[in-house]
C-alpha cells in the first residue's frame, strides 16, 4: 500500500516539528514493510505570501485533493497579520475540503506532569464543529477609523451542519468504552443559533439510546474540566467555543507542544488534514527545542485514519515510552532537543 500525503510544514516551528514527523512515520513504515509514504512538499507558508503574495497559488486546492491525506506544521508569522496567514491557508483547505469534523483528543501521556490535579482522569476527546458558526466569515465593518466606527461578526448555524457534527459526535462517543457526549452551547445568552444548536443535539440523541449525553454552558464547562475531569468524555461544541476549550485541554494535559488534531471530511470525498494543536511558536522557532510529541500523535491519528492501525499502535506506545522514560523536551521542563526525541521514538520503533 502506498499512501500519498501532502505536506504543508508553513511556519516556524511547524518546518521542524513536520520534518522529525515525517522521520517517524518512514521508520514505521520501513518497521511495518508493508506500506509506504509518498510525501510530496508544499511550500505555503507566510515566506511565500510575502514574497509573492499569495498563501496558496491558483489551483492549489484541486492540486490538494489528489491526496490521500494532508500533514499540516503550523502558519502564522509576526510579519502578517494573523487574520490574514489564517484565513489564508488553514481555513481555506479546511473550508474548501468541508473538513468539518475537528477531532481534539485530550489525556495526560504517562511521566507528563500536569498542573492540574486529578489530571490523569482526563480522558476525552473534542469535537469542535469546523465548518460554520463564529468563523463563518460574516460579517463587516463601517466607518472605518471614525469614533462611530462598528465591526459585526455574525455566526452562521445551519440545521445541516449541526445535525451531521453532532451525528460524528455521537458517533464518537458510541465508540467510546464510557460512550458519554456533553453538549456545550451559551443558549441562554444567545437565544438564536445556539438554542438550534441545543434542538438539533436532542432530535440527534434518538437515535443514540446508548450514548448517556448531559448538556453544559461553554462557561460553567471550564470549571467542570478542571475541577471533575474525571465527569467528561467526550464534547461537542461549536467551531469557536472548541477551540477555546481544547486549548485549554491541551494545557491541562501537560503542554500545548503534545496535543494533535485532526480535521476531518468523514464522508472522505476530500482528503482530511492532520496537525499539532499548536502555532508556530516564533519564541522559539529555529532553536531545535520544540516539543515534536504532538506532531507525532497527530501522525497517529493520520496513520488510523490511512488503516494503517498496527503503525499507529506502535507509535502510541513508542510516544508513551518516551515520555515515561523523562526525557523530555523545555515545554515540559526537561532539556531534550527536537533531534533527541526523533532519534528516540525512531529507535523505539526499530527495536519493537
Ligand atoms: P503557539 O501555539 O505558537 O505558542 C504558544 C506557546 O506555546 C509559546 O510559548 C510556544 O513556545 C509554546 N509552544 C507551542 N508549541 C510548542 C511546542 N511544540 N514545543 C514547545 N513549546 C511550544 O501560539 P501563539 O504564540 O499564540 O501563536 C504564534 C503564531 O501561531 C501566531 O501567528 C498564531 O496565529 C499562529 N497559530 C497558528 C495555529 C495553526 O496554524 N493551527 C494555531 C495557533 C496559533
Ligand atoms: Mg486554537
């Protein structure tokens, strides 16, 4: 089996983080010798939008959807605008491909100290609803620059996309040994599309009788997740308020540098996209200190979605043995390099 892949390793730390990915997903396959990666390079990165002003060049994205998958580093450069490298090149392929499934799992690798206490309970997976809603693009502004000036924002639910998030998330959560969904919303603040939101979710849960939901305000679940981590399993949330809260599951789980994500288009009529949580991290791009873990967890995710589950078991393990063993890169106080922890989790995977 060959799997083609594309890779987009964009900015700062993604270039180094992509690269040591890859280095792990060739020792699996040369371990496994039954399949095989072609990875073909994309240079869309904000180098190329300042040099030639463009993130993606023309018929870019029908060049994308010959892939089998997408391997996606990080973008964001302190040289353009955030709004702009963003909406660019991420949000492009993910709204292009309707990857409109956002799959953050969530728990605390062993020999991982968190700060949180009981944080070894977390075991959960965010499903942030990636199409639609507060990053649907709407929205303006009027008198620009005078003392009047007003910016709207306006979020966009569909019926349709919120039946087929919250359906994936169900789904999930069957699959799952707790088989527990959360909806998280602000329906009594936001009387309109979050309280569809809500309706659709309960229409949804007929035909899930085996899934145990519970429903959450998008504030009160903050608490929830680090005060009873052990009480969720797996939540569903809209595109703006998962972010904010996988964010902070990631940082409840030890660092933003381990936790992946994956967009995906379940109906597999474009290819998905797999990436670390994180951005490209100018502080430290260019040192050789990043944190490569997350990258690798997310070349799991990528391997499980390929049907490659012995190689992403493997990787799991050898990501798990790493981290036990302590050796560990800055973010999670220990002093190993990028190079360090490639050559290990490579080494590992050579020896099982
Ligand atoms: P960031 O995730 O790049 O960094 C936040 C903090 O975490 C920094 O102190 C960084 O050093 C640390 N960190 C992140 N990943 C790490 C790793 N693998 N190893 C060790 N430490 C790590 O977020 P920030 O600083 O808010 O944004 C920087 C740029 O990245 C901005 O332009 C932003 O727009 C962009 N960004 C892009 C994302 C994406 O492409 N999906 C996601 C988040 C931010
Ligand atoms: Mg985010």
């Amino acid at each position: 089996r060959t799997h083609k892949v594309a890779v987009i390793p964009g900015d700062g730390i993604g270039l180094e983080v992509i690269e040591a990915g890859k280095q792990v997903i060739e020792a699996l396959a040369k371990k496994s010798g039954d399949f095989n990666f072609e990875f073909e390079d994309f240079d869309w990165s904000s180098k190329r939008y300042l040099e030639q002003g463009e993130y993606i060049p023309e018929g870019g994205l029908a060049k994308l959807a010959k892939f089998d998958a997408i391997y996606f580093g990080a973008v964001g450069s302190q040289d353009v605008p955030d709004h702009v490298s963003l909406w660019d090149l991420r949000l492009a392929i993910c709204q292009g491909f309707d990857q409109y499934a956002n799959v953050r799992p969530a728990r605390v690798l062993p020999g991982v100290k968190s700060r949180l206490e009981g944080a070894d309970k977390i075991d959960w997976v965010i499903i942030r609803e990636n199409s639609e809603g507060e990053y649907s693009g709407n929205g303006g502004r009027v008198h620009q620059g005078l003392p009047d000036e007003i910016g709207t924002e306006l979020s966009i639910f569909s019926r349709k996309g919120i039946e087929r998030i919250h359906r994936f998330a169900f789904e999930m959560a069957q699959s799952r040994p707790r088989k527990k969904l959360t909806l998280v919303t602000k329906s009594n603040a936001q009387r309109h599309g979050m309280v569809l939101w809500d309706e659709v979710f309960f229409e949804v849960a007929k035909d899930f009788p085996e899934v145990e939901i519970d429903r959450e305000l998008v504030d009160a679940v903050t608490t929830r997740m680090v005060l009873k981590p052990e009480t969720l399993d797996v939540v569903v949330a809209t595109n703006l308020h998962a972010d904010i809260l996988s964010d902070l599951a990631a940082a409840l789980s030890g660092s933003l540098g381990i936790a992946p994500t994956a967009n995906l288009n379940p109906e597999r009529s474009f290819p998905s996209m797999f990436e670390p949580i994180h951005g490209s991290a100018f502080d430290i791009a260019g040192q050789g200190i990043a944190n490569p873990v997350g990258s690798f967890w997310t070349a799991a995710m990528m391997l499980e979605y390929l049907g490659e589950n012995t190689a992403a078991e493997r990787l799991m393990a050898a990501i798990e043995r790493l981290t036990e063993s302590g050796m560990q890169t800055k973010d999670l106080g220990g002093d190993a390099m990028t190079r360090d922890v490639t050559a290990a989790i490579c080494a590992d995977i050579e020896a099982q």
